[in-house]
C-alpha cells in the first residue's frame, strides 16, 4: 500500500525557500536553524540552497546572479534549469518575509521521510533473526533519536526562562557601553593582564576534563552581564538547566549537588531565591542544542545581537561543533575550520568568543604535567587562529597529599588551587594567574598574588 506513495514532500514551500533567498539573502540567518540543504526532496532545489548556503558562509551576497555563478563553478547550473529555474523561484514568492514559515514546512516534511526509512529500518531489525530483544529494542530506540536529533534545532532563550522553572525574580542592572568596551571578567588579575576580554578576539580556554573548564567560563559570563553586558552561550555538552543550577548554587552559595536533588534547608532555600533575583534579569542567552555547525551557530548569534547587542559569546565546547556538511577532510583540518570560522563571528559582531577546548592525554605522560600549546586536542590551526590561549592546571588532580610532599617537603598541599596559565596573549606578555576552585558552589575565586590560605573573593 505504501509502496505506491510518493515520500512525503512539499515542492512549492522548497521554491518558495528559494525564492526567498533570492529576494533577501539576508533571510539565511532566520532559515539556517530551520532546515539544512539534505531536507529538500527535490534534487535541484538541494543543490540551489547549497549554493546559498556555501554564499552565505563565505560573506558574499545571495542573488541571482551569485548564485548561477556558484552552481556554474559546481557545473550544476544546466541541470538545475540554468538561470530560468532561477528566475522562476524568484517569483513563486513576493516577498521573504514568510521565509521561516516555508522552511518548517520542508524540514517536516523531512522529518516524515526519516520517520518512514526509519520504520523500514526498525521492520527489518524485527524480521531479523539474530538480534536478541533486548538488542533490537536499544537499536530501534538509536534509530528513532537519530530522526529526534536531526530536527531544527532549539534556540537561544533568556536564563529567566530557564530559572522561571524553579522559581522567579528580579534584579536591576548598569548598562555597559555595548560595542564599544572591553569585557571585564570580574578576575582582576586577569583583566589586567588582557586589559579585560577584548572584542573581536577568539579566547580559547582549555584543560583536561574535571578541571572546571565550564564553570570558569559561567563564573565569567556571570560577572560581565553583573556589569550589564549581553551574553551568548551556546553549550554542546551540558544542558540549560544544568549551567542554570550552576550559576545559581554560585549565586546562593548552596551545595550544587544538594541544590540539584532538592535537599535544601530553609536558610539556603532562602539564599536560592535571592540568588534566583539576581541571575533573573541577567542578559545571558543560553541556547544547548547539540551538535552545532558553525553556520547554524552564526545565524543565531547574528539574530540575538541584531536584537540585543551581543558582548560576549562562549561556546562549550570546541571539539563538539559539527563540521560542515559533506566535506571529506579529517577532523584536524575541520578543527582549523571551525576556529577560523569562530575567530571570523568574533570579528563579525564585533564581540570576544570564548571557545572551550580540551586538551590531549599528552599532559598525563609528562612528570610535571603542566599543559602546553601543542597540547591542544586535535589543534590544526587552533593556536594561530586563537588572540588568547588560556589553560587550567592544578596539581591536586595529578598528586595525592603524600605524593606532593615527597616532591615538595617544604610547601603545603595546593588543595583546590588552580592556576589559569595565558599561553598566548596576542595583546601582552604571557603569565599564570592564581585562582581558588570552590567545587562545593561552582566557581573560581581570585587570590591574592602570594596565597594566604583563603580566597580574596571575585
């Protein structure tokens, strides 16, 4: 009965996609999210929006002209229909202004077609003799989350939305001078020694996992919108939830773990929803769909600084971004793809991006294990592309107790102290900075320059 069915398909909205990009190439950054070039059904039109998109990703304008250009080079222009099919989108539509609207359109009905290849693949797990039930359930349920995850992706909503979840308030908040100031980190040494985050800079902070990368990225983007600057995080790793958590058990001063399972006294129940007053009108924009291509990444952040006037981006983390569609290079070569990509929105919006990196298992072969440069995982052209190279070292995770005093019989155990090394400092000479790792409350804390036992504060 199915078999005489046409897939499901709309072709008019894919020329109506078309034709909107033709009209406003700039209506790329409002479809980049919604749909991606293996949605459309019809092969021709799956080629002129690659073309649209390979224009847009290099900066160069979207028209007619361009375009027939770019499928000429591609030597696909005869058959797509040569400049008339061209000029026939171009007038399936008046305007872009429903550009959105037509790109749902395809993406569902892609979405369909996914479903229904996936049916046939979980059929035939079924009639399948060798799979044991347990093993077909978890492969129907892979191939079901694969359809799930190949939807449009989220996009970025405010913190207040996401706390409003677990409780509501409000805070009022200086302005900073928006386009035109550094960044402050709310790290005093650290500011001094980059004269704060400075726009148009790819800072790339990096350290092997369970070294608080994230959480010093948060502490950040916590103390520059209390100064009231605009905030981008885009996290491939963790949820909205969780960096919301972690920025409120700072914020409060709760055990993040009993903050998480709800187990709180009346006193921190208290500090929570003081803590909740002050993040709520924070201008941090989370957005945590996973398994970002830059350009879809781009597209948001030029939508939320067109309307906001982004200050900072972070992006968690590096070695998660997608790469572009079907591309055959290996990943170091997509890596220098993507920071170079990175470093160009840093120039782009005219803000500092801070990209999480982690580093390679080299660290743990060497005796000293202090990170290098070299140690960047799957670095490519990381540390060219990058203004500000930036790593979390701390040597309680690499000593015990008693093995620290064989090597330093003199010298107290560095119990939570970490050091935030600047490798490369496109702007000033390079340093270690001292910080405090508080992992009870989610947050790095400045010391003083000589450590005295207890942490200055933030």
């Amino acid at each position: 009965m199915y078999a005489e069915r046409l897939p499901p398909h709309d072709i008019a909205a894919e020329e109506s996609v078309l034709g909107s990009l033709l009209i406003d190439g700039e209506a790329m950054s409002r479809i980049a999210p919604l749909v991606k070039p293996e949605d459309f059904y019809r092969e021709r039109n799956r080629w002129c929006f690659e073309a649209c998109q390979s224009l847009y990703h290099r900066g160069e304008p979207i028209d007619q002209v361009s375009v027939a250009r770019e499928l000429s080079i591609k030597e696909r222009l005869n058959e797509v229909g040569g400049p008339a099919y061209l000029s026939h989108v171009v007038t399936v539509v008046p305007t872009s202004a429903h550009a959105e609207h037509f790109a749902g359109i395809v993406n569902g009905a892609a979405t369909m077609r996914r479903l229904i290849e996936a049916a046939g693949q979980i059929a035939a797990i079924g009639y399948s003799d060798a799979a044991d039930p347990q093993t077909a359930l978890q492969k129907s349920e892979d191939i079901l989350f694969r359809v799930s995850n190949a939807q449009a992706s989220r996009d970025f909503v405010t913190i207040r939305e996401v706390l409003d979840q677990y409780l509501e308030g409000t805070a009022n908040l200086d302005p900073l001078d928006h386009g035109v100031a550094p960044v402050p980190t709310g790290f005093t040494d650290l500011d001094n020694a980059l004269g704060r985050l400075q726009r148009g800079d790819l800072f790339i902070l990096a350290a092997r996992p369970a070294l608080g990368k994230s959480t010093l990225a948060m502490n950040i983007a916590r103390n520059a919108a209390g100064e009231g600057a605009v905030i981008g995080v885009i996290s491939l790793e963790m949820s909205r939830e969780q960096l919301a958590l972690r920025l409120l058990s700072a914020e409060a001063e709760v055990d993040s773990h009993l903050l998480r399972l709800g187990l709180l006294g009346e006193t921190a129940q208290t500090r929570v929803m003081t803590g909740i007053g002050a993040l709520s009108d924070l201008a941090v924009y989370m957005d945590d769909s996973p398994a970002q291509t830059v350009l879809e990444m781009r597209s948001k952040l030029r939508r939320l600084h067109t309307s906001r006037s982004l200050d900072l981006v972070i992006v968690d983390y590096l070695q998660l971004i997608s790469g572009r569609e079907n591309r055959g290079d290996n990943r170091v070569q997509e890596l220098s793809d993507i920071t170079r990509q990175l470093k160009a929105i840093a120039r782009d919006l005219n803000v500092p991006v801070i990209a999480i990196s982690q580093l390679s298992r080299a660290i743990e072969q060497r005796p000293d294990h202090h990170p290098q440069l070299s140690d960047l995982r799957e670095s490519g052209s990381i540390e060219q592309d990058a203004d500000v190279v930036a790593f979390i070292h701390r040597e309680d995770k690499y000593l015990t107790p008693e093995q620290w005093e064989q090597r330093h019989p003199t010298d107290a155990y560095p119990a939570n102290l970490a050091q935030l090394v600047i490798a490369k400092n496109r702007h000033g000479p390079t340093r270690a900075i001292h910080l405090y790792f508080d992992g009870k409350f989610s947050r790095f804390q400045t010391l003083a320059t000589e450590f005295s036992g207890a942490p200055v504060g933030v």
